[in-house]
C-alpha cells in the first residue's frame, strides 16, 4: 500500500515573517479551496503586547486561544472535505507563543482551558513547517512594515524560532513537511513554487524534509 496521502486539510506553520499567509493564499488559490487566515489584526491586544509583552501577554494569548478555537469549530461543523481547506495556523501554535510569553501561574490556568477546547477538534491531513533564519524573518517582518510589529526584535524571533523548531522536532500528530524558505522565494518565483507545490503534491506519511534543488 502506497504512503502517498491525499490531503484535503493542509495547515501551514512557522515563526512570525516566514510567508504562513502568502504559502496559504497560492496553494488555496492554486488547488480551488477555501482559505481560513488567523485573525491577528483582531486582536485588541496584540500592539499593546508587543510595547509591553509582561504587561498585556496573557490577555493577547487567550484572546488568540478562544479566537482559533471558534474558528477552528466552525471549520469542524461545516463540511470540511467538500473542496479541501487550506488554513495559515494550527490551533498547537498558540500553545508555543504561550510558553515563551507566559509567567509560570498564568501557563498552568492557560493549559487548563488548552486541554478543555484541543481535544474536540479535528487535526489537518498535513502540515507544512516553514522555516527561515531568524536574520530572514526579521528582514521580511521589516519589509512588510506593519505597524504593531515594529518592535518586534532579533532575540525574540531566535526564541520564537528555537521553539517552533523543538515543537515540529517532536511533532507527531498528523503527516508533516519541513520546508526552510531562507534560500527560496516561493512568492516570486515561479520555479521555487513549482517545486515546492509538486512536493505537497507528492507528499507521504509520516516527516518529510524539502530541500530546493539549489541546495542539494
């Protein structure tokens, strides 16, 4: 029996700047489904955080945690695999962003309510890990200029990034792809995001790494 899968829920991860969004708007657009982004500019505490991240750090992770989860609910309640879902997050990361920015007290009353929603969702077919140098994510954090990430720094992209890669390091759940976008450009070359798209195409259980053709 063949491991090749053939997913019709593909969520896409990584760091803050590596091109969640974009990867998610060409393969929605590419295949003919339905896009679901994270909500962030909706959080209202979201550019007090990054000003003061100790001061306003739980409520913008609960804001987030309760957020994800409605809208993964309503992906769950609706027919999902009717023409496939591509979505720019999975519900696992806000758990990553907790415990990098979370005191000891608050991660356990964040856990708590964590393991009561998680549990009655569905998981994705696939997940894809972006990966980019943090030197990378801050150029193109940088680039895009938007306002509430301005004070977004080098050191807590480095954290944020240690994180995310210990997490996928273990990461288990449902069949995963590693891409690192540092050398590629999958938004403005044509030939890196045709690589990249026959790659989903062709993915199978279990962990895959993809290495651009340039870098083999």
């Amino acid at each position: 029996m063949s491991d090749r899968i053939n997913p019709r829920h593909i969520a896409i991860e990584g760091a803050i700047g590596v091109g969640k969004t974009s990867l998610a708007k060409i393969l929605a657009n590419r295949f003919g489904w339905r896009l679901v982004q994270e909500e962030v500019g909706h959080n209202p505490f979201l550019e007090r955080f990054y000003e003061n991240p100790r001061k306003y750090a739980f409520q913008t992770q609960l804001f987030f945690l309760l957020s994800r989860y409605r809208q993964q609910r309503e992906l769950a309640q609706g027919d999902l695999f009717e023409n496939g879902v591509v979505c720019d997050y999975i519900l696992a990361k806000d758990k990553i962003f907790a415990l990098i920015n979370l005191e000891d007290d608050e991660i356990s009353l964040y856990e708590s309510i964590y393991k009561l929603l998680v549990s009655t969702l569905p998981k994705p077919d696939l997940v894809i890990y972006l990966q980019a140098r943090p030197e990378v994510l801050l150029s193109r954090v940088r680039k895009r200029g938007i306002a509430y990430e301005r004070n977004i720094s080098l050191d807590y992209l480095k954290t944020l990034s240690d994180a995310y890669n210990e997490y996928f390091f273990h990461y288990n759940e449902t069949p995963l792809l590693v891409v690192n976008t540092s050398e590629i450009d999958f938004v403005e070359s044509p030939r890196d995001l045709e690589h990249l798209v026959r790659e989903v195409k062709s993915v199978k259980r279990g962990t895959q790494h993809y290495i651009p053709l340039g870098s083999r």
